[in-house]
C-alpha cells in the first residue's frame, strides 16, 4: 500500500534539504507545504514531519489538527447520510437532513431547489443556523421572484453541469434582488452543485458563507452531497414508478384486477363506516370476439385502449376505473347511489356509442358499444356481494338488447 511523507515547515529551504535526504532512503511519495493555503489532504496511512523554528511549529500543528478535523467531519456527515439513505426515512425528512448537516462543514445557510414543469425552480429544502429569519427570507425569493436567488446561475449551472463557485459575492455580478438579500445578509461567498442523473439536471445544492471562503474540499463535499441526493430522488422515483404500475393495467392505462378488489374493500369499509353511498358498475364488450376475429388482436387492443380513455373521460376523478381481465371494466362510484350510478352509466353508453371507435380507426364496422350492470352497497355487505350483483345485473343486459345498463335491484321487480 502507498504511504506519503508529508514535510511541514516555515522554511522552504530547510524542507527541501530534509526532503533530499529521505529521498534517498525511502521510496514513498514526499511532499512539502510551507504554508496554511497550501496544507494537504492526509490520509491515518500517511506521514507528518513538522520542522519549522519553534515559535511556528505550534502554530502550524494546530493549523494541521484542525484540518484534519475537517476532514473528519466531512467523513462522518457522508456516513450519517449514507446511513439515513439506507432507512426508510421519507424524502422531505432526507432532504432536510441533507441542508440542515451540510451547514456543519460547509457556509451557514444551505438550500436544495428542483427544477419543475417549463423550466420552473423551487425550493424542497433549507436550513440556516439562523433559522427563523433567514430560512423565511430564502423561501420567499424563491418562490416569488424566478431571479430572487440568481436564477441565471442556477440556469448556467443546469447547462454547464458543474459546480459553481462565488468567493466573492460583494464584487460579483449577480442580479440585483440577489444583490440586495446578500448585501442585507452580509453573505461572504456561495457554492452551488448540481443535483443530476447521467441523463439530467433535476436541480441543484446551494450553500451560503456568512464568514467562509469556499475551497476545492467544499466543491467536493458539495459535489458528493449533490450526487447523494440525485440517488435518494432517482430512487424514489423509481419507486414511485413501480408502485404505479403495480396497481396499472399496462395495456389500458386502468387500474388493474388487483387494485380493483383493495379499492373497493378499502371503500365498502369506508361506506359502512360513514353511511355514505357506493355503487359500482360491471362493464363488458358486446361481441369483442367479433371485433378480434374480424379485425384482429392488435386492433381489438386499440379499442379496449380507447373504451378505457371513454371510461375515464364520462366519470369524476374520484372515482376509480379498472380493467377486470379481457374485455370487462369496472368503475367504482364512491359516494354515488343508484340514480346517480344509473346517470354515470347512461353517459357511458352514450359516449361510446357515439364514439365510434372502429371507423375512428380506419375499419367500416358498426360502432363499438357496451352493456352494463349496476349494483349498490347494502350495509353489513361485504364487497364482494357488491360485485357478485353487479355481474348478475351486466349478465341481464347482455342476454337483452345489449348496449343498456341494468341494475340488480331491477331484476327482482
């Protein structure tokens, strides 16, 4: 394993002659450093020698002690957050954790904006160790104002995809309602790191210095905060995803089989509880069999595809679709008794009749429609009764005229 000599002191010249003399003994890389701006990153595996007059050598070793205390602190945030990363914490709570201990190492204020739909920045998270006023005072530059908080560096930042440093900020050109929060604020310096994927920009960190100049250790502490972050929020994308299409038909785009039976007991539970309405319709294809015979299986695909967007489209956003397995749907009206149901019902005859599908798609056909059975919920019912008589009520009006919606309730009138 490679070692590294380090050789500190006031005097260059004496360095180098302690440096010749070791070079001639040892094979380990030698380094020296006569200065604090100069002073190296150390490894427990490296090697300090400290020559200087003495009146210096304090001054220079305590210099070292608190540069590797940096480092150690650096080393323990990136553990915590690793650590935190690998518990089931929630995203809001990671990110806080994330500005809120960056402000250990690094400036006194610390922010974490996303880039939105248009090109649109907003803050997810901030801390300062002046919370009350400062926080406040972020949040409403960024949210009310797109230049509040330098909206050109962030949009150069997004393009160039590197870490941006002011060491300066009182002679920097920056925009002039970042000017007057800087100048209101005293802040000293500013390091912005992009937040990113190999494939995008999904925002960026940001830490502000009240008395700190930045350096290349705190590009690179903000640089593996960023990058610890661009993972936590690509993964919980991810996650997000697979939790949709799990619960998702891939074909139509509606709900599938399995979410249909945890939406309605999950709703008969809350019916049963509260005394409120529930109905719930059954809806199958007349002669699907024909279309796929005729036209085929891909095109027989394309209309259950529109019969599903139809659905969506004749129902309120409370309510739920699904695709029960081939050519049957069903929705579920929370909230709605059988009148209502019977209005939600006829609409959806009506639009898909109307619709057309075959002949929108390039086939002379009769148009597309559908039969429909309709149930209520019945106190101290179990959901299943609920779909057990809607399929008796479809069964009734595909055996009549097809293309009509019956209720359970009428079959024993």
């Amino acid at each position: 394993m490679a070692h590294t000599i380090f050789i500190l002191g006031t005097d260059p010249q004496q360095c180098k002659e302690l440096r010749e003399i070791l070079q001639e003994r040892i094979s380990d890389d030698i380094v020296t450093a006569h200065s604090e701006n100069s002073l190296p990153t150390i490894k427990e595996s490296d090697t300090v020698i400290i020559t200087s007059e003495e009146k210096n050598s304090g001054i220079l070793y305590r210099r070292l002690l608190n540069k590797l205390e940096e480092q150690v602190h650096r080393a323990e945030l990136l553990s915590e957050l690793i650590r935190l990363f690998s518990s089931s914490v929630q995203m809001d709570e990671l990110l806080d954790r994330v500005v809120s201990k960056s402000t250990d190492v690094l400036g006194d204020t610390a922010f974490i904006v996303l880039s939105g739909d248009e090109g649109q920045i907003r803050l997810e998270s901030a801390f300062s160790k002046d919370h009350g006023r400062l926080v406040k005072m972020l949040i409403s530059l960024v949210n009310l104002r797109s230049q509040g908080l330098g909206g050109e560096l962030l949009s150069e930042l997004f393009t160039r995809r590197q870490p941006s440093v002011i060491s300066n900020l009182q002679q920097a050109n920056i925009p002039a309602e970042l000017r007057a929060f800087i100048d209101k604020h005293s802040f000293v310096s500013l390091l912005a790191a992009p937040i990113q994927t190999k494939d995008i920009v999904l925002g960026a960190f940001v830490s502000l210095g009240e008395t700190k100049v930045f350096n290349d250790d705190d590009v690179a502490t903000a640089s593996a905060l960023a990058d610890f972050t661009a993972i936590a929020l690509e993964n919980a994308g991810l996650f997000a995803e697979l939790q949709r299409t799990a619960i998702t038909d891939p074909l139509t785009g509606a709900y599938n089989t399995r979410f249909f039976h945890e939406v309605l007991g999950r709703e008969t539970a809350r019916a049963e509880r509260y005394t409120t309405p529930l109905s719930l319709l059954m809806i199958d294809i007349d002669s699907f069999k024909v279309v796929n015979d005729t036209f085929g299986h891909v095109v027989g695909n394309k209309v259950l595809s529109e019969i599903a967007i139809l659905l969506k489209q004749s129902v309120r956003n409370t309510d739920f679709v699904f695709r029960c397995g081939g050519d049957e749907f069903g929705v579920a009206l929370p909230d709605t008794n059988m009148e209502g149901a019977m209005h939600a019902a006829e609409k959806i005859l009506h639009k898909i009749e109307s619709a057309d599908i075959l002949t929108v798609l390039g086939y002379t056909a009769t148009p597309v429609t559908v039969s429909i059975g309709l149930s209520e919920y019945h106190r101290g019912s179990h959901f299943e009764t609920l779909v057990a008589e809607a399929d008796q009520a479809l069964y009734a009006s595909k055996r009549s005229s097809k293309n009509c919606a019956r209720t359970f309730q009428s079959l024993n009138d």
